[in-house]
C-alpha cells in the first residue's frame, strides 16, 4: 500500500477499512510504474504480440514476437533470454494453445461462471443503512456508497432447487462488487460476449453491480464432454457464444429482471436502467446455462435476498454472463523455484498461469515468484520468506 502511494495513489488508502483507487486514478499510477521501471533499464514493448516460445535441448531460450496490429505475422522477430516469465492475464487463450503445442503440462481447475447482478444504488444504500441513506449523497457524505458481500455453500441436501445431472457441492457468491459503478465489456470478439465491473473513484454512478457466481469443476466440463488441458477455456467459450447469440450480436448484452429469472419467464419491455453502454435485450437467461447451474444461482438469490432484503427487486437486473472470475487452468510449476514442472526457464506467474484470484493476490504471487527467479539465478542470497513470509499454496477459495 506505501509503494501505491509512493507513485500517486492517495494517502487515505492507508486507513480506510475498504481502500479504493478507481478506474480513474489507476491510468496515472500505471504511467508512474512505467516510467520507474524504465528509469531502471526495462524496456517494454507496447503492441507486441508472442507468437512462439525459442526451445533448445528441452530448454527456453527466447521468444518470437511480431507486431500486433500484422495479422499475416510477416515481420517475425526473435528474442533471446536466460529465462522467460510468464505474466499473462486468465484470458490469454491463444498463449494456452501456443503451450499445448509444445506439450506444456497444463492442468483444467475449478473457477466460477454466472450473471452480474446490478440494482439501483439507492436501493443498496437503503437495505445497507436505512435511516442513513440520506448521508451518503453519491460519495461525497458523511457514510460511503453502500456495497454488499454475500455467499451461500450450495450442497446437494439443499433440497429440489438443486434437481439435475450434477448435484456436487458448490460455492454461490458475489464477486467484483462495484458500488456507484458501471458494467462493462471485456471480450474482444463479438462472437464470445462477457462482461465485468467496475467503479470510478468517486463512486458516483446511479447504479450498483457485482457479479452472482457458482463454482464450476470437471464434472460440469464433462457433461457438455469438454475434456482435455483447455475443457475449461471451451467450456468459457460455450456460454459467451450463448450470450452473444442471446444478445443480437453488436456486443448488447442479454439481460432479466432477477424476479422473472426466478420464475423462468421472460422480462417485458422496456427492462429496468442499465449502466452497460453498449445496450441491453430481454433475453431468457434462466436457459443460459445448464440446469443444474441455474437452479444453484437461484436457491442462492433466494439466500441472498433473506440476507438483503429487497435484493430480489423489479428494479434488479440480471446481465450475461460473467465467465472469467479467474484462470480456468493452472501452468504447474515447482514450488521454490516457480520454474515450469514441463519446461526448463519458463517461469508461470500470477493470474494467467492458476496462482491467483485477483489483483492483490497475482501482485502477491509476482513478488514471491520475482524473489524466487532472482535466487534461481543468484541474483539473491537470502531466504524469501525472511522478506515476504511464507506464501500461501495455490487453489481454489470455497466461500
């Protein structure tokens, strides 16, 4: 938190109990981090695709990379280095085929899919405060813009709700809750649509948003016979290819009052405000996903709602579909080193590679593995956990 204030963010962040930066303030912060680490001799090449991995004798030994924007890859260029760290995001889909063609180990694990949920922020600021509602005032009051967190352990004894193929164990929570926020799109091609949250500083939109996840294993992979290294990334692709086509295409999002997903009919027009940019459609989303996911969604809303009263509300808005919580696979590594287990050099790190599950816990994951190649290479004598503390084993959190 004092390196974050050390380049710009704002001191407050030391104190509040639920520090924010915001979406806006992040832009310059970046920019600082950027200009220090060139300061220190980093070069870092903006537009760059990596088209391949350089392997000698079962070994790393550089990269190719060619200009994003160059489609016909014609302008190929390869970079030699000791050691290569991999540091991609959970959605960098064509890495994960680039490894699997060099007989990488990867490994499917357990993340979790659903619809982001978004009501109007007043109606989370009155269920959270009551009386105190009037002090919120977008922000800039005596309380802060209300958020919520809430989670329910879905098992199997729950009862006719959870009726289908599988009927495991499952987490059901929200996530990424983004008071006085906005949903947005993260998906690139209009073919696949997902989406995602986020918040301003001020924490001043008229709305409130946070996705509503379960938990999904190779057991659901295998009922749509998804199998292999990647199941998980086809099984992501499968429900944005569904929203896509529920939404009409143009990146609008499918969208259901929470009230008529719970009663599998539905919403008539005109739906509820949205703060998504790109438009909304009325769209089924109780037949988004497989039964078995649904029904755990809504014995989980109904749950919620007894925590929250009035969550279950006309004016709730259910948006699809929310897939990438984290990494749908894990690159296995040695766990001192955080060298890769299939290839020598290659060191997976952070979110994209399975060790994490969000931003504070892939910047965690950079340190330790940071320290871990720089003793590799005695660059650092000492013991990393002398600085650091022990670092937690990778996996999957059961809220």
């Amino acid at each position: 938190m004092n390196t974050l204030v050390h380049f710009g963010a704002p001191a407050n962040i030391l104190v509040d109990g639920k520090p924010h930066l915001g979406t806006d303030r992040l832009i310059p912060l970046l920019r600082n981090f950027r200009q220090h680490l060139q300061r220190l001799g980093v070069t870092i090449k903006f537009g760059t695709r990596v088209n391949d991995l350089l392997i000698e004798n079962a070994r790393i030994v550089g990269v190719k990379v060619s200009d994003s924007k160059d489609n016909s890859q014609s302008d190929i260029q390869k970079l030699g280095f000791d050691a290569v760290i991999l540091a991609v995001g959970h959605s960098a889909r064509d890495i994960y085929e680039m490894l699997v063609s060099h007989n990488i180990n990867l490994v499917p694990k357990d993340f979790a899919v659903g619809l982001r949920m978004e009501h109007p922020q007043e109606l989370i600021n009155s269920i959270q405060y009551s009386e105190l509602t009037t002090e919120v005032q977008k922000g800039r009051g005596k309380v802060p813009v209300a958020d919520y967190k809430v989670a329910k352990y879905v098992s199997g004894e729950d009862g006719d709700a959870l009726s289908g193929v599988v009927t495991t164990n499952r987490s059901c929570y929200s996530f990424c809750m983004c008071p006085g926020g906005q949903i947005v799109l993260t998906s690139t091609n209009p073919s696949e649509l997902c989406i995602n949250g986020m918040s301003f500083s001020r924490r001043s939109s008229r709305w409130a948003n946070a996705a509503l996840v379960v938990t999904v294993s190779a057991k659901d992979f295998d009922v749509l016979d998804l199998h292999g290294p990647l199941a998980g990334v086809k099984f992501q692709r499968e429900f944005e290819q569904r929203a896509a086509i529920m939404g009409g295409g143009s990146f609008v999002v499918p969208a259901q009052k929470v009230t008529d997903f719970l009663e599998n009919k539905l919403s008539a027009s005109p739906l509820p405000p949205s703060s998504y940019r790109l438009g909304v459609k009325a769209a089924s989303l109780h037949e988004l996903f497989p039964t078995h996911l649904t029904d755990a969604l809504k014995h989980s809303i109904s749950m919620f709602d007894e925590e929250l009263p009035g969550f279950i509300s006309d004016t709730g808005l259910l948006h699809g579909v929310e897939t990438r919580t984290s990494c749908p696979l894990q690159i296995p590594r040695n766990n001192e080193t955080c060298e890769s287990t299939s290839l020598k050099g290659l060191y997976p790190v952070g979110e994209g590679a399975g060790y994490a599950g969000g931003i504070v816990s892939a910047a965690a994951d950079g340190m330790y593995a940071g320290f871990a190649v720089a003793k590799d290479f005695g660059l650092f004598p000492a013991d990393i956990e002398s600085i650091l503390g022990k670092a937690q084993a990778a996996g999957f959190a059961k809220y």
